[in-house]
C-alpha cells in the first residue's frame, strides 16, 4: 500500500522535524560488473519513436557511466505470425523501429537482442492497452509546491494537472512523462574561471571574485532547456476504473522566470509487468525515508538471459499507445522568489569598457538537454 | 528528605570530644529488625551523610551527643533497607525506636521473573518473564509515558526494529508472531501514534508476563511468544483514584466498590489532545492534528466464594491528520486523516468446585478497525478506505489441582475470524468507485491438556499438548499454472466456495514439554521444547507493520507458519532471593515464514497469494540476565546474543525468491543486545532510574552500485539487508520526587522529571536512499536530542 506509506513517512518526518533529524549517510557502494540496461517502448507515435537502449551502466567512484555495447542485434518478432522485425541501430546503443513499422493491436510482440559474446536476451511477450486521450491539462500555481534540498522552506512552482476518462471494465495501469520547455537567458556557468571564445570554454582561470566564485553567460540568440520529468508517475485504476479521473498531478514546473514555458504530457496504457517495473524503481528510489520502507530488492523487469537465467537485467521492454497534449504554463498569478533554474542566482560577468568583446555570447548548441529552435506551440 | 550539608562533619566531632555534655541533647538510638523485632548490632550511623564511626551495641542502642540544629540521620545495616530521617536538636533528649526492614523479607520491589518467590529456579518454566507495573513505572519514560512495550523491551530477547516500531521482535520473531493480551482480548495494533507510545493505559495495567520459551498449551495461534498483559482488579473495599498530566496525555484512574466486597468497577482513561503543539512548530506542521485516547474498564463481580464474574472492556483511538502530501490512487484529496480504533471485551466466568477444581469460561470479542479518510476538493465529501478484523473466541478451562505431583490443565477454544480485507467508500465522489474485497471468514479451535508433574523433590516436568485445527471459510480458490508465478495471467480456472464451506483446513498437535532439574535449593537447570502454528498473520511488506496493515489468515495457498522451540537454561538465585541469575540459550526453526514479491501490492487484492511468499527461518541466542529484586538499589542487566535468518525460495524461479534463495538477515535481526536498568530509592521521598541500552545496529540494504536509466540514477540492489546501521546506544535518566509536601495525606502527589536519550545520541533509524536531487544516501533518526519531560502523577485513597 504504498501511497498511504507515503503520508506515514510524512507524518514521521514532521515528528523528525520536532524531535529528531535527517542527515545525508556516507554508503560504501562495490558495484563489480557493467550492469546490463534495457529501456524502451516501442510506440505508435510513428513520427516520433521512442529509442530502444540496450546499454552497459557502471558505476565507478560515485559516477555512473553508460557504455553502448557494439554490434548488438535486435529485433522484434511478433509471436502470433512469428515475423521478426529488425531493428535500425543508432549511435550510443540505441535502436529504432524501420520507418514503416506499425504495430497491430492484436498482435504480441517481444524484443529479442544478441550480445557479442554470445549471450541471447528476450523479453516477456508485450501487447498494446489502448489509451484514453488526455481531456484537459490546467495549472496552478502553488507557493508550497515542494521542500527545498535542505528541507527548510518551501519552493513554489506550477503544479500541472490532467482530466481523463478511464476506459471501463479493464484493469488499466498508466504511465505519464513529460518534457518541459523553458525559454533560457543564460547558456553557459563558469566556475572559478571566465568563458573563452576561441576554446569554446571555461579556460580563463580566476583567482578572485567580486561576490561569487562564478559567471553567468548569456545565450547568443534564443534557447530553450528541454527537461525531462524525472520523477516516475503511474497509477492504477483499482479505485476509479471507468470513471472521469480529474486532478491527477502530473509535474511541478519550478517558478524559473517570470515568462511563460510549455510542457508536453505524455499518457500511455502500460503492461501490468510494464506496471511492477516502474513501480519498484519509485519504491526504492522515491518513496524511500520513512518509518516502515519497503525492503530493496533488484529492479528486474521483463528481459530474460535466455542462454543464462541467473543474468538479471535491469529494464523492461513495452509496446504502448501514447495519447500526448502541450499545455502553456502563463506563470500570470506566480509570485515569490525564483526557483533558479542554475540552481544560483546569475551573475553576469562585469564589462569591460577596456575589452568591448566581453563579456561574450555563448552559442546556443543544439542537444538532448537543449535547442535554439522555438518549439512548436510556444507563445 | 531535606539534607543539610552545611554542617561540618569535624565541628560535631570536636564538640563530642570537648566533652560538650548537655543531657538535654543526647540522642539514644535503639535499632531492632522489623521482622522479628530482634536488636541488631553494627548497625552504621551517619550523621549529615558523613560516616561517624557510630555503631549500635550489642542490644542495638547507641547514645551520643548533638548539638542544637538540624542533621540527616542516616541509619544503615548490610541486608536491611536503610533508614533515613531529619533530626532536630533544639535541647531536648531524643530517643529513637527504629525498625530496619529486612530486605530479604520484604516484597519485591522489582519483578521481572517468575512471579512467586524461587519461582524462576523452583518450576519447569522456560524464557518466562514477568514484568510488573511497578517494575515498569520505574523505568525512565520517554516523554513521561509510561510505556508497557519499551518495559518489556528491557528484557533479553526482546528488540525491536527502531524507536518507531510498531510492535516487537522476540527471539527472532516477527511483530505478528506475538500474541498479545490484554485481559484475555488479541491487540492488533499495540501502538498509539504510528509506534510512539503503546496503547496500553499504564494506570490499568497491573502487570505482564511475557512467555518467550516454554508456551504454556492454553494459549495457542502465534509462533513465537506470547505477552499477557493483565488489568488490575477493582478495590473490592474503598475508593481510589490515580492519574497524571504529561506533556503528551493526560490520566485518570478510578476505582470504586458499587456493592462493598462484591462489587466494582475500575475505570481508566488517557487522553491526548495537545497536538497545539504542531500550531507552533515551523509553517509546514501547523495543519497537523495528532490525537490518541483509549479507555479501559473492568467491572468485578465477586456472587459468593465459588463464584466470580469479571467483565474487561477496552477502547484505543488515534486520529492523525496532514495535509502536505497527495493521496491514495487518484482521489484528489485536501488531506489524509488516519483513524484507526480497538475495541474490546471478555466476559469471564469463575467457578470454584471446590478447593482444588476450578473452571474459568470467557467469551471474547475484539474489533479492530483502522480506516484512512481522504476529504475531497471543493467538496464535503470523504472518501474512506476502511478495513478490519473482528475477533470472537470462546474458551474454556479446567484447573485440577490432584495432589501435591500433579497440577492439570485442560481446555478448550474456538475463535471466528472476519477479516475486512479493505472496502473503499467513495461517498458522493464522481471520479471514486465503491470497491469491496470479500470478507474473510475462517475459524480456529484448541484443545489441550497440560500437567505440571513434580516427579520427585529435584524433578519436576511441565507436559502439554494442544491440538489446534483451522477451517478457512467460503471465498474463491483460484487454479494456477504450476509452470508459472501465482499471478493474474497465471488463473488456470477458479473455484467459488459457499460462505460455510471449508475451502481449506489445517491442523496438528502442539507439544510443550519442559523440564526441570535441580542442582541445588538455589540452581537448577532446565530444557524445554514448544511447537506452535500460527494461522493468522499481518501482511506487511514494510520494515514494521503499519496500524492500516492488512491482517489475513490461512487460506488454500498461505499455509499456517509452524515453529519449533528447542530451549535450555540455567538458573540461580542468591540465599535471600534478592539476586537471581539465568542463562538461557534457544533454538527456533519456522516454516512457512511469510515474505512478500518485490513491488507487492495488497491494496484491493483478494489474491494475496499473487503478492506473498513463503519460505523458511530460523532464529538462535543466548541471553544472560542478573536482577536485584530488593533493597535500596533494583534493577537488572541483561546481555543477549541472537540471530534470526530467512530462507524465501517458492520455487526456482528468481521473482519467487529472495537474495537467490540463500540464507539472509532479517529486519530485526541484531546480534548483540545490552540492556540495564536501574533504580535508586532515597527514603520514601526520591527515586532515581536509569537505563541504558545498547544493540547493534539493524540490517539494511546498500545497493551494489548504480544505474543510469531514463536519465536517472537508481540504486542497483543486489543482496537484501547487507550491511547494518550503526549501532544503537541511549542512556535514559529520571528523578521522581514522591509527596513533596512530606506530608500524610489521602492525596499524594508526585513529580517525575526525565530525560530520554540523555547524551542526544543521534540513533539512525533507518538509513535510504532518494533520487529526486541526485541520488543520496540519508539517515533518519528519530529521536537525535535529549528529550527532557515533567509528569505530574497523583493518587488519591
């Protein structure tokens, strides 16, 4: 039951809070071996399709690291007419349907991948849950959103909502990600230095600084952060099968700047394995602290080492529907101080009458994280 | 008691061998035992504290000189309670007639053994504590509430997982394993406020015994002890009233005769309604309401000689509120309000056949309902998701007393269990349905017979067997592939049962069997061996049980835990029985221990079996105990060595499984475990406690390493519970000041002021990691201050 844990860890972190503490525990981690990841959906969102990743992850002096694997065939065989479908490798481990792939509804399908050293993977068999489209996105925005890193005051932020109807007599599971669109006035943060144009970088080292050991630079034209929701978001319809689903939180949009953002939600019917996956990853990542918390255990989805059994696998395989719809934060009634999306206030480097070039533009390059291009539905 | 310490020790002396000779303040002591009234000699003077070589004479007398003023008059004698008294010397004669009382003669000032004297050495019991209220009281109280289930977790083989823990482990057991009574009725829930105080009304509770090692046959249905706390009994004769304020609850006891010496009543009431308190903390508590109160009666019948009729009833309640956090599946709630609530009662019929039988029928009922209320947006409406368990047991027993060898026992019982599984009441809501799991019906039945046979004067054994059978009743027993995981997708067909149909039953004998042998007046050693089934269990996949944790029995796939005790000790007492000594050692193996999936979810689930596993456990220790039952100076200190290890492997396939199916630690699995009680009396008028308690820290899991996966860092988990929080330590202090007035009166008042955690050691409570801001490792602790309180108790007679 883990939601009503949920208000038990609170309730004991408010007891905390008068009587006791929480302080950040130095853990010794032996991570041994590359850990083999697998994520991806394969979706009907055809235009633009989810990347399946077959990966290495390692974790080595309290950084993680992802290594793609070489030479890796995968493909996707659909278990009723036994057709495999290979799939299109792209860089960094990552594979893509061909382009005129299309799901059948009726249709299983399984993710099938060789390794080079010869070991053979294969997921449970996966099947698309039609997915009711999203009704209704609103915002509001909320002074006491979410707690600080240090847990002292309250942050605010646009609390993101959906409306949507469930489809009746099935079990659903649901699962909602997000990317959120932030317009950025700065592009680059030098610590202890000054940005350099000819090396593209922070290379001018700094002794002293007037009141932080840092500068901000602007970007050179416009530029938008593209920030992928982090926390997972599930939900199952056990108390609400068939019903309008009104109020779900999907985000909280930190109070950035006092200009508007876009966010897109994404809603997708998932696989009850699909469910228990996602499901143990926030259990032993977010809903962790409390009183009564749910013993760890691997996080192991649906892939299987069909060559070795006792080869666990950290990931899932899903084939899914995804209803999506981009909601326009205005941030009209936000007020309060900023959520600083440099996590510090900027500090732009003092000008120079001597040296008119600084202090410099930094371009705006175009990445997983960020792009110069104005999304579509910006306003 | 007012002690002067200005006076100079070496003024008096001077004065005395100046030869100041005043008649008229000459003190004459004559010191005598108040048992027999005997003089006694060497008997230790002190005056001011200071020891002045003063003795008694042979006819216990001693006469000396002191001057006008005023003295603390210590009077002391090795075995004997020491006496103490302010002296006023203003030139008159005093003479002095003290009776000195005999330790060895006097009652126990602390139990926490077998109940009767030498009994811990004379019977054939096992891993049998008792614990009185007394004992109890003494020890400091955090936050001034005196607290049953930290008492009883002063006793070696008892530990919890935390400061919070809702309920306790006992010799590798888990919190369900317990059987706990009050007055005869089952406690689900032993907590007020989510594990912060027990929800046992200390003004109402006479006492405790705690059965760890040889089970008696009568009490049946749990795995691993049992604890049988019991109510006091009504003064048949006069009126009395106790109670108290602390900072967290306030108390009120009354005992009153109705008819005099045949009937009373006593009735208990704690209350705690000082949740202001959140009003002043920080922004985010200030909506917080946390409120407990429970009230206790019993209602005592005493018809003639041979019969007797007792009536125990019982109320707890705890309501807790926040609004900070979201809500259960998608009601959009404002808040969330725990409210969750004991009620129970045992009728109890004695009846006296005559001198040596007697039979004693009860009939039980408990109800236990915990429910969350979730009060909707923009609405009057609450949604409340409601379980329960309702308990009726009717039982009966037969005391023979044949002869001076044989003391027999025998009875009968049958409990029905309906278990409310979960029921989700949408009220007017529009986007909640009305959601039911069927109720669970299934019933329990005993039947034993148990003899304590005293084969000659060193022999004496305590034979018994019970015989216990279950029946779960009605529901649908699902079919699955034997190929695959008991899941949803792996339903082969289902079998619906009628609501008075067996859909499953279980059963088997008992044995316990204890011995004892012994060596001396004063020693003895003991073996014994229990076997216990245990058909209902708490369903739980959390590190200690919540108050809305779910409650199932057995069914056609959860198979009842069966657990065998194998236990030995030695036992010894000091001449007087002031001391007593034991070491007891045990062996436990489980069956059927339940474990749950990974990612287990009973909300709605009437197929628990898709969520649960079952494997094996076993559990090992040694504990060492020494108490002080009398004199100035009680307590006891306690060293235990324990390991309790699972074993979870369904089947071969690895989500039915845990750790691989190897042998791994448990939650409350932690090897070495100190406790120490002590508690100084000073005169009638001052009382010091200390404990201090030392474990070694709880297993947790550290994840292996990490893994980056949809951009986000997430622990990697490999073995369960691998490594151990830091050791635990706390030192606790009180100082009660009893009737500061000194003055004899039917109202009495006393202060107790008491620091818990008294270095502020920072104790972790569990030690988690989180990813919201990058993934780190935190320590939650409970209680990382000293927490100083002030209680003010009184009685009234």
């Amino acid at each position: 039951m883990t939601i009503k844990h949920l208000k038990i860890y609170f309730f004991i972190f408010s007891l905390t809070i008068l009587f006791g503490c929480i302080d950040t525990y130095d853990v010794d981690f032996s991570q041994k071996n590359n850990i083999l990841v697998v994520e991806g959906f394969l979706t009907d969102d055809y235009q633009n399709p989810d990347t399946i990743k077959i990966q290495y992850s390692r974790y080595v002096e309290r950084s993680t690291f992802i290594s793609p694997i070489v030479s890796v065939k995968a493909s996707i065989v659909a278990l009723g007419t036994g057709k495999e479908v290979n799939l299109v490798e792209q860089k960094l481990g990552g594979f893509l349907p061909p382009s005129d792939f299309r799901i059948n509804p009726s249709e299983k399908y399984s993710l099938h991948f060789a390794l080079p050293n010869g070991e053979r993977y294969e997921s449970s068999p996966e099947q698309i849950y039609t997915t009711p489209p999203i009704l209704k996105i609103y915002d509001k925005f909320n002074t006491r959103s979410k707690l600080s890193d240090d847990g002292k005051k309250f942050l605010a932020s646009n609390d993101i909502f959906l409306d949507f109807k469930d489809t009746p007599k099935q079990k659903d599971y649901y699962l909602w990600r997000y990317t959120h669109y932030e317009k950025i006035v700065h592009c680059t943060t030098c610590f202890n230095s000054q940005y350099d144009l000819k090396t593209l970088g922070c290379t001018i080292k700094l002794a002293s600084f007037n009141r932080t050991p840092y500068y901000d630079y602007q970007c050179a034209g416009e530029c938008y952060a593209i920030i992928k929701g982090k926390p997972i978001n599930i939900m199952s319809d056990v108390v609400s099968d068939g019903d309008l689903v009104t109020g779900r939180l999907i985000a909280k949009i930190p109070y950035h700047y006092m200009y508007g953002c876009l966010v897109e939600i994404q809603q997708m019917s998932i696989s009850p394995q699909n469910y228990t996956f996602y499901r143990n990853l926030e259990l032993q990542s977010q809903s962790t602290g409390g009183l009564a918390d749910t013993p760890a255990a691997a996080i192991v989805g649906n892939i299987n080492n069909v060559t070795n059994s006792a080869d666990k696998v950290v990931g899932y395989f899903g084939v899914v529907s995804i209803q999506k719809k981009r909601h326009w934060v205005d941030r009209k009634e936000a007020n309060g101080d900023y959520d600083y999306i440099l996590s510090h206030p900027p500090v732009d480097e003092p000008a120079d009458p001597r040296d008119t070039s600084r202090p410099p533009m930094v371009k705006c390059l175009k990445s997983a994280t960020r792009t110069p291009f104005k999304p579509t539905d910006w306003q | 008691m007012k002690i002067k310490i200005l006076i100079p020790f070496l003024l008096f002396f001077l004065i005395r061998l100046s030869g100041f000779s005043q008649q008229s303040n000459v003190v004459t002591i004559i010191v005598k035992d108040s048992s027999d009234n005997m003089p006694l000699k060497d008997v230790v003077i002190k005056i001011d504290a200071r020891r002045a070589n003063l003795s008694t004479n042979n006819e216990g007398v001693h006469s000396f000189f002191l001057p006008p003023g005023e003295y603390g008059l210590t009077i002391s004698h090795f075995g004997y309670r020491t006496f103490r008294q302010k002296l006023i010397m203003n030139n008159s004669e005093v003479n002095l007639a003290i009776s000195l009382i005999n330790i060895a003669k006097e009652l126990d000032e602390v139990t926490v053994s077998s109940q009767s004297i030498n009994g811990n050495v004379s019977r054939p019991l096992l891993g049998v504590s008792s614990l009185s209220i007394k004992a109890i009281k003494k020890i400091p109280a955090m936050m001034g509430e005196t607290d049953v289930l930290r008492g009883l977790q002063m006793l070696p083989g008892v530990t919890s997982v935390g400061e919070a823990a809702n309920g306790v482990n006992i010799r590798g057991g888990t919190t369900d394993q317990n059987l706990i009574l009050l007055d005869d009725t089952p406690i689900f829930n032993p907590t007020h406020l989510f594990g912060l105080f027990s929800i046992f009304p200390p003004d109402a509770v006479s006492g405790l015994e705690l059965y760890k090692g040889g089970i008696p046959a009568k009490f049946g249905g749990r795995a691993s002890s049992v604890i049988d706390i019991n109510m006091i009994n009504p003064s048949l004769d006069k009126f009395k009233m106790t109670g108290g304020i602390s900072l967290v609850s306030n108390r009120l006891t009354i005992e009153q005769p109705i008819i005099k010496e045949k009937l009373a009543i006593m009735v208990s009431g704690r209350a705690s309604f000082n949740d202001f308190f959140f009003k002043l903390g920080p922004p985010k508590l200030q909506n917080i309401k946390a409120n407990f109160y429970d009230l206790a009666t019993k209602l005592f019948y005493k018809m003639n000689a041979k019969n007797t009729f007792t009536f125990s009833g019982y109320l707890s309640k705890d309501f807790f509120q926040t609004d900070l956090l979201g809500t259960i599946g998608n009601v959009n709630a404002t808040s969330t309000q725990y409210d969750y609530q004991t009620e129970n009662a045992a009728l109890k019929w004695f009846h006296a056949f005559n001198s040596k039988l007697n039979l004693q029928t009860t009939a039980v009922y408990t109800n236990y309902q915990p429910k969350t209320l979730l009060p909707e947006l923009n609405s009057d409406n609450k949604v409340s998701l409601e379980s329960g368990i309702v308990y009726n047991q009717l039982k009966s027993s037969l005391n023979y007393n044949l002869n001076e060898k044989h003391r027999l026992e025998g009875g009968i019982s049958t409990i029905l269990y309906r278990i409310n599984p979960g029921i989700l009441n949408p009220g007017n809501s529009k986007s909640v349905n009305y959601r039911s799991v069927p109720e669970e019906r299934s019933t329990e039945s005993g039947i034993y017979l148990e003899d304590e046979f005293t084969v000659n004067k060193k022999l004496s054994l305590s034979v018994g067997l019970r015989y216990s059978f279950y029946n779960a009743l009605g529901g649908t027993v699902r079919n699955y592939n034997p190929l695959l995981s008991k899941s949803d997708l792996s339903v082969i067909d289902s079998t619906v049962y009628k609501s008075n149909e067996t859909s499953a039953s279980y059963g088997g004998f008992e044995p316990r069997i204890a011995l004892k042998y012994s060596l001396s007046e004063l020693s003895s050693i003991k073996l014994g061996y229990s076997l216990m089934r245990q058909y209902l269990q708490v369903v739980s996949n959390t590190t200690t049980p919540l108050p809305t944790s779910r409650w199932a029995t057995s069914n056609t796939y959860i198979k009842p835990q069966i657990s065998e005790l194998y236990s030995g000790g030695i036992f010894k007492n000091s001449r007087n029985n002031i001391y007593e000594f034991s070491l007891e050692g045990y062996y436990r193996n489980t069956e059927n221990v339940l474990d749950f999936k990974p990612g287990a979810d009973f909300l709605f689930q009437p197929y628990i079996e898709t969520q649960t596993l079952q494997g094996k456990g076993k559990a090992y220790g040694v504990e060492l105990m020494a108490s002080k039952k009398k004199g100035e100076i009680t307590g006891w200190i306690n060293y235990t060595y324990s390991r309790a290890l699972n074993q979870i492997k369904q089947s071969g396939r690895f989500d039915e499984q845990i750790n691989g199916g190897t042998w791994y630690n448990t939650n409350y699995d932690r090897p070495h475990s100190f406790n120490a009680t002590v508690s100084i009396s000073q005169g009638s008028h001052h009382e010091f406690g200390f404990t201090f308690v030392y474990n070694t820290g709880r297993p947790f899991t550290v994840p292996e390493g990490f893994v980056e996966y949809n951009n986000v860092k997430y622990p990697y988990y490999v073995e369960r519970n691998n490594d151990r929080i830091k050791d635990y330590h706390r030192l606790d202090f009180s100082w009660t000041i009893r009737n500061p007035s000194m003055q004899k009166k039917r109202w009495e008042g006393s202060w107790t002021f008491a620091v818990y955690n008294l270095y502020g050691r920072a104790n972790a409570y569990s030690v988690y990691l989180r990813s919201e801001n990058g993934l780190k490792a935190y320590q939650l602790t409970i209680f990382g201050s000293p927490i100083p309180s002030l209680t003010y108790n009184f009685k009234f007679m």
